[in-house]
C-alpha cells in the first residue's frame, strides 16, 4: 500500500508527542501504510474481521463501564477495570470524532492473558484497521486480541 | 491498470505540489495589512495584523476563547458567531459544526485566518478571562495517581472567580512535546484565596498534560493559567445539598467546603466520595476537620472493592448503590457531582428515579 496524502497526516500526528505523549507507533519503524498492510494481511490469516475484534473489544470494554474503576465480571468468562479519564482525544486520521480518554483492561478468566486499550484504540481497529505499532502504549497484536476476547471467525453465509 | 494508477498519482503529485505552493504563497507573500475585529457590535474593536488565526489574534488580545487542542482543529471547542468577513466554512470546521451551527454563522476560531475586518460574537463572560503568570508554591502526591498543585499568582496577582470554576493550565515544550497545548482543570482552592490557585490533578495514561504535572513539573517553576471558565458552582439556596465525586472529581467540593466554612454556613451538606479502596481516597483529614467547623456536613466515603488490608469500615458498593440508599429523602435537596461521564450519567439517573429534578442536578463531567 502506498503512503496517500491522508495516510501522511495520519502518521504525522501519530508522532510522539503530538496527540499524546507516546504516539501510536512504538517501536515500529515502518511505515503507517506498510503496518497496515502487515496487520490486515494477519486478520485475514486468522479468519478474524478487524471490525469484529473492534466491536467485541467494545462489547466486552463497554459491559465493565458500570464498576466505576472496580472489576466488573462480564459473561462469566473476563474481568474488565474500566478507567474513564478527564478529556477527550481526537482520531489522528484526518476526520472528525474525538473520543473519552478511557481505558479499559480486560483478563480472561480462565487463561489469566489480559489486553488493555482505549476507546481511541477501538475506533482506530473498526475504522481504519490500525491496531498501533508494536510497543505503543494501547498495541496489541490482532492475534493476542482474539486469544483473550476469545473471538471466533464469525460463519459464512 | 498501471496507466490509470499512474495518471491518478502524477494528478494527486501536482494536487498536493499546488496546494503546498499556495499555502507557502499565503504565508509569505500575502500581505492583509492591518484588520479590525469587531467584538459583539462594539463593545471592543481590535486592530490586529491580518493573516493570522482568529484564535491566535484574540489571545494575543487577551481574550482567550476556549480551546484544549492549542489551535490545531482537533477539540472544536474555540467555535465563536461570525457574522461578517469570515469567509466560507472549510473542510476543516464542517465536522465540529451542526448544520444549525453553520446556520448560525458559527465558526472555529482556530481556522480561520483574518483576511478582512471581521465583526464576531463571543460570550460576554469571556472578556473577563485573563492569563496569569504563576510560580508552583506546592506540589503534594495524594494518592497513587493523584497530585496536588498550589500556584502562586505572579501577574497579575489576584484572581477573581467563582469557587467550583476550572482553568487551563498551559503545557509548554517537552521531551517529544514540540507544541504548548492547554488543558481544563477544576480550582479545588476557595474563591477567598485570591493570590494563589490550586488544582488537583489525576495521571491519565498517555497524557501529554498529566504526564508534564506527574513527572516533570517542580515547585518554583514558572506556568501560566488562564480562566476563570465554566459554570460549576453552588448555587444560593439554603436547600440540602448532595455532593458527590469521584477521582479527581473532589477537586472543586474542596473549595466549596472550605467556602461555606469561612461563612460559618448551616446548610446540610452530604459528600459522597466513591473510590476502589482505601489507597484511592484522599483528604479524609482535612474532611474530618471541615465536619467539625460545618455543623451540618456529612462526609461519607464509599469503596466499590475495598482491598483485605483495608480493614474497611465504612459504606461498601458503588456510589450509585450508596446514593440510592437514600431513597427519596433527596426530593428536596440539590446535587452536585463531579467526575467520569459514566459516574454522573448513573448519578443522575438514581437521583432523578428517587424525585429531584433535573433543573436541581449540576454536574461538571470529565469531558
């Protein structure tokens, strides 16, 4: 994938210390459109929709909202600790939406395995098929996502 | 295939050439000259030099219009009624503005650039916001991930506010932080200490503002504050009042407490403080003392997961629960929360299900 125009702004503001004080990369040298790349071309291994571990990451996020910080079992399988913070954080994609800065740290139950990530971080996986660069503060691998939500490959028709 | 992709490349290349070349022409070679801003049909004209922002000409002016994001189009928060010379809205402002906003002539300050005299309409409150120049007096660590700031005012000297107000504190360069940005913080200082300001300040994990305050900020440095914004305050009324909070959600009941203190105030006060265990609550000391000097203040404390060591006596549950306990005692009273949006939603929803109105609700969320 080429790097367009947007993909460009993206990755500018994606810079440490622009949007937030760790940017979205980590470690990962490459370029935005080449992580994209690598990370679609990992969900289409895995049989695994990046909209469909957005929307569990939100499902499951969402179910512990009402501990106020405090664990919260969901569906008997995941504690969830979801930490809402002061202010709001805009998408570095060049397009409107600014989100709560809150976080959310989901264990599975039964592996001990836990992820955490910000409502930032859903929005980036749904829309934009981003998960962050390996090291970034809220990155975590497509694959470790569908371990500990315990995503299946959702059916054909 | 190759020949399409190649001609849709060559066309965006010029494109993107064209626009940086105009935009360099725009900064360099255009010449507005000398513009005037008029302010609400009169009340103030600025002359200011033209091709600037409209955000960035007012604050140089001393009039600071709202904004967390510094100017750079990404909170939508600096929007202000422009009703001649502001040109079309762009690209950039249409997804911060409802179609009624643009209707309006609504605009954000942040993006456009003065061209022409400009007449436009802000909040008359705004006119009273000022910057203020400061030294930290104070730095306390509160709880794990709570600190304390105390500021001294330098210049001006003195603020005037209504205790419960917030302000922006300005962040400057840092590390990878290559641009100053402001953010809100509630006062959690009275408004009869008017030489020195005080916030509270929680980490927010990746935050660029917190992360400067947590780790790198010193008593004796030098920061700037602007407000007083926002129209969190207790109201006048001899009705109980309910507080409740979270976090860093005291900061504002702080200074209302030791307001109605000072006035040696009867009313019947209640302060519901929700935390996950006893290493997130704070100022219990200080709470203890106000219960003291205010005859008819209640401080209750309430932990949602109270940890063994904590050997925990008092309330359990979430503050919701705790609040609900009530019941309908609260129809007559007022409430007034402060913390994450998620808290005062849920709040909201119990006090207004046990009979308070939603017109005797004010709350200050966190967003």
């Amino acid at each position: 994938m080429k790097m367009t125009p947007q993909l460009l702004k993206a990755a500018e503001k994606m810079k440490a210390g622009d949007i937030s004080r760790d940017g979205f990369f980590g470690r990962d040298e490459r370029d935005l459109a080449a992580i994209l790349d690598e990370q679609h071309a990992a969900c289409l291994r895995l049989g695994v929709g990046y909209e469909q571990i957005a929307r569990e990451m939100r499902r499951i996020g969402h179910a512990g909202a009402g501990g106020f910080g405090a664990p919260v079992e969901v569906d008997g399988k995941w504690s969830v600790v979801v930490d809402e913070n002061r202010g709001k954080i805009p998408c570095p994609w060049p397009h409107p939406g600014v989100y709560q800065k809150t976080v959310y740290t989901v264990e599975n139950l039964r592996t001990g395995q836990s992820v955490r990530y910000s409502e930032l971080t859903i929005h980036m996986i749904f829309t934009h098929g981003f998960f962050q660069g390996e090291g970034a503060p809220f990155y975590n691998a497509p694959a470790t996502l569908i371990d500990v939500l315990e995503i299946a490959p959702e059916a054909e028709d | 295939m190759i020949e399409v992709l190649v001609s849709m490349g060559v066309i965006g290349g010029i494109g993107a050439i064209l626009a940086v070349v105009l935009e360099l022409a725009d900064r360099y070679i255009a010449n507005y000259g000398e513009c005037k801003i008029d302010i609400n049909d009169g009340t103030r004209t600025l002359t200011v030099e033209g091709g600037g922002s409209l955000l960035g000409s007012l604050v140089a002016e001393g009039i600071f219009i709202p904004s967390a994001c510094g100017g750079r189009g990404s909170c939508g928060y600096c929007k202000v009624k422009i009703a001649e010379g502001g040109g079309p809205v762009l690209p950039t402002e249409t997804s911060w503005l409802t179609p009624q906003e643009q209707k309006n002539d609504m605009r954000l300050s942040c993006q456009v650039k003065i061209r022409e005299d400009l007449k436009i309409h802000i909040p008359p409150e705004l006119f009273l916001i000022k910057e203020y120049r400061g030294r930290v007096a104070r730095i306390t660590t509160l709880t794990h991930d709570i600190k304390e700031v105390r500021i001294k005012l330098l210049e001006p000297a003195a603020i005037e506010f209504q205790t419960g107000q917030y302000m922006q504190l300005t962040v400057p360069e840092y590390g990878d932080v290559e641009e100053s940005v402001y953010r809100a913080y509630s006062l959690s200082s009275p408004s009869f200490e008017k030489d020195e300001v005080e916030f509270i300040i929680r980490l927010v994990p990746e935050g660029i503002c917190t992360t400067w305050v947590h780790q790198f900020l010193k008593e004796g440095d030098e920061v700037t504050v602007n407000g007083p914004h926002g129209e969190f305050f207790l109201r006048d009324s001899d009705k109980p009042a309910i507080m409740i909070a979270g976090g860093s959600g005291l900061a504002p009941f702080k200074g209302m407490l030791r307001d109605l203190a000072r006035q040696h105030s009867t009313r019947q006060v209640t302060f519901f403080f929700g935390a996950v265990s006893q290493r997130d609550l704070y100022h219990r000391e200080l709470m203890a003392e106000l219960e003291k000097e205010l005859p008819n203040f209640k401080f209750v404390p309430a932990l949602s997961k109270p940890a063994e060591e904590d050997r925990w006596q008092g309330e359990t549950g979430l503050i919701t629960d705790v609040v609900g306990r009530l019941g309908e005692n609260i129809a007559g009273s007022q409430a007034y929360l402060c913390g994450s949006p998620g808290m005062i939603d849920a709040c909201i929803a119990v006090l207004t299900k046990n009979g308070m109105p939603q017109a005797e609700i004010f709350y200050d969320k966190f967003s």
